[in-house]
C-alpha cells in the first residue's frame, strides 16, 4: 500500500522502513553502519531534518557558479542587475603563453555555490554533469578547489546529473576533507536507468557505489526538507500539486546486480516488486538558500516534478513566501509552447525578482521569459557566476 496522502511523503513511509528506525533507535542526524540501499561499508545517516521554519538559516551573501552547462556565451560582458553580480567567465588565457584550455559545455548541469553568514563561508557543489572531462576543466579554470567543498549534492539519479561525479572522486582522491557529506534523495537514486526517448533507447547508468566507498562519503538521505551544510536547505521530496506533468524520459530498473543498482526494500512500498518503473521522480529534490532581506534563492537542477511544484515545496518547507530568485533547469523543452505559457503565468504568482532558466529550460522558454518579464530575466551560461547580496 502506498503510504503517502495527497502526494505528501507522511511519517508511515519515511519511518517505517527497517534503516529508518534504526536511526530512530540511534539518534536522529547520527551516523549509523546500516545496510540501507546496499552501502554495505559506507557511513550512512538520515540528514538533519529541518524541525521548524524558525530554523531555517540565514545567509548574507550567495555566489552560484555554473560550472557545467549546454553552451557558453563567452563575448557576453560582466554586470549588474539590480542587487545581482553576473561574472562571465570568457576565455583562459595568460601574457606570454598561447590557450591551452577552454570551458566544455555539454548537456548536463554542474553547479558550485559559496554562501556566506557572519563571515563563515560553505561550499557545495550540486550536481556533477554528464563527464569527468568536463566537470575538472572547468572547475579548475573556474579556480574551485575542491578541498574547500563542505558538502556534495545530488538532486536525481540521471546521468547528465552525476555522469562526472565517479571521476571528479578520482582525481581528486586524498584531497576531499574526510568524511565529506553526500546528500541525496534516497535509494532511488541508485537505480539503474534505461532512456526512454524515441531514436535514442539504450542504457542510462546508474550511480558509482564503489567510487563512493573508495572516497569515503558520508551518504546522506535527504527524503525530507534537511539543512544543508549549515546554510541551506534541500526541499526533500516534492509533491505533485499543480497542473504539471512529470514526464519520464526514463525508466528505472529495480534491484541490484553485483552491487549495481538499488535495494527493494528501500523504495516505497509500491515500487518494491516491479522490475522496471517508468521514472516519476519522487526523488529528486530542489536546494534554497534564505538570503537575509532579499528571500529564497530557489535551486532546480532539473525539475522534473515541475518547477511550480518545487517553488511551492520551497515556500512550505521554509515558510518564507518571499522568492527572490528561481533558477536552474525546469524541465520545460519536451513541453508545447501552451504548457510553457502557463508554467510562467503561475510561476509568476510567486513574484521572484529574478528568473534564471539553465539545462532542460529550453530556448523557448527562456526567450518567453525575457520577451514578457525582462526585468526579471537573466541568461545562464558555462562559467557564469551569479552573486546575490543582502
């Protein structure tokens, strides 16, 4: 039986599986030696769950870096818009020395944030893209060192979303602080993935366990509105509540094949004895940031369950029903130009001061927001860097 009410995740699903009240037992936020998901080996733990809107923190600045995306404006000038910071990051080149590297785009996202808080600073990198290739050029001319990462993020088990992750682990290996956080929105993120798109079947892959375990991560299952990294916070899982389709241009496989994949008992109750699963994304989750003065920064690398969906899990979550702004990938180019339309017309009544479209958007949508909301508009490239201040 499916243990959730009106697409919420209820206490019955999130606490009745034997992994969680094994942390029950031991201690919400505690880290635990369980089996869950198969991790045999790994520090896994629930992350700390945001007990009240009261807590929820506060940031005076935020920097996010697209350290991975479709294209590169590289011509495009640095400026201001209003309160918000836009640093293009153009060419690599030194005096004296010809380019020997540029910025790779590809389809996929990779995002590096820095916020700050009473001059104590953290840093996340949320998503990993679709190569290794990529995702280490560009951190490395973006100047990102990932020593200083205080936590990894991943919002959904699709490739172009942790396709880099196993060899960003690699070549960084010894230099990661030890027991970095991994936050993720649970097993399902380890389920291996068949595309479901027409001309294009064929395998999808599934997250790196072993490359997990050599790292030495803490995993991490954010199911529910969780702190992240002391400064931000993860939606958890985000109900189906407005007009939106979730579309699934992937299906999942359930169970594990030599320590590939996900474990059964892991998923929700209905999932567990179906081999193969039309992807719906209960996973996959948003990250927002609660900028002193300004409101939410709100963070969807992909939006599968619908970017009004998740502004809206954001608002409930915190309690905050000021947006300043709503970026990343929405999900929006499979969709008609009708669909478009009423996402932005709904998405609008949430009045962000700021719309930054990335990844899955979609060019049309995009120039429907620059065509109709100008002054909220800001295009996204590789390399940008967005800086929101108090």
């Amino acid at each position: 039986m499916d243990s959730r009410l009106n697409g919420n995740l209820v206490d019955a699903d999130y606490l009745g599986r034997p992994s969680r009240r094994a942390l029950i037992r031991s201690g919400f936020g505690s880290l635990s030696w369980l089996a869950a998901g198969g991790l045999f080996g790994m520090r896994v733990a629930n992350a700390r769950s945001l007990d009240s809107t009261a807590s929820v923190p506060v940031v005076d600045t935020l920097s996010v870096r697209v350290v991975t995306d479709s294209f590169q404006h590289a011509f495009e000038p640095s400026r201001s818009y209003g309160s918000v910071q836009v640093q293009r990051l153009g060419f690599a080149v030194a005096p004296g020395v010809p380019p020997q590297r540029t910025l790779q785009s590809e389809w996929g996202l990779a995002l590096h944030v820095e916020s700050t808080r009473e001059g104590e600073s953290r840093q996340v990198l949320i998503d990993f893209g679709y190569t290794p290739e990529a995702l280490v050029n560009n951190l490395s001319l973006a100047g990102i060192d990932a020593a200083k990462l205080d936590a990894l993020f991943l919002s959904h088990g699709h490739f172009d979303h942790f396709g880099g992750m196993a060899g960003f682990l690699k070549a960084n290996k010894g230099k990661l602080k030890p027991h970095l956080p991994f936050y993720l929105g649970g097993e399902e993120c380890f389920c291996s993935r068949e595309l479901n798109v027409a001309g294009n079947p064929g395998n999808f892959g599934a997250l790196d366990r072993q490359a997990i375990r050599n790292a030495g991560l803490e995993v991490l299952f954010a199911e529910r509105p969780s702190i992240l990294a002391d400064h931000g916070i993860t939606t958890g899982w985000i109900p189906r509540r407005s007009f939106e389709n979730v579309l699934s241009p992937t299906r999942m496989s359930v169970g594990m094949d030599d320590g590939v994949g996900c474990a059964p008992a892991e998923l929700p109750e209905r999932k567990r004895n179906i081999t193969i699963v039309p992807d719906d994304f209960e996973h996959e989750q948003a990250t927002v940031y609660n900028l002193r003065g300004r409101g939410l920064v709100i963070i969807t690398s992909c939006g599968h369950r619908g970017i009004v969906n998740s502004v809206r899990s954001a608002v409930e979550a915190t309690g905050i029903d000021k947006v300043h702004a709503v970026m990343g990938g929405f999900h929006l180019a499979p969709h008609t130009i009708e669909y478009q339309h009423q996402t932005l017309v709904e998405l609008s009544t949430f009045n962000p001061d700021f719309i930054i479209p990335m990844h899955c958007s979609g060019e049309a949508f995009a120039a429907m927001v620059e065509r109709e909301m100008p002054k909220k508009f800001i295009r996204s490239s590789t390399g940008t860097r967005f800086t929101f201040a108090a």
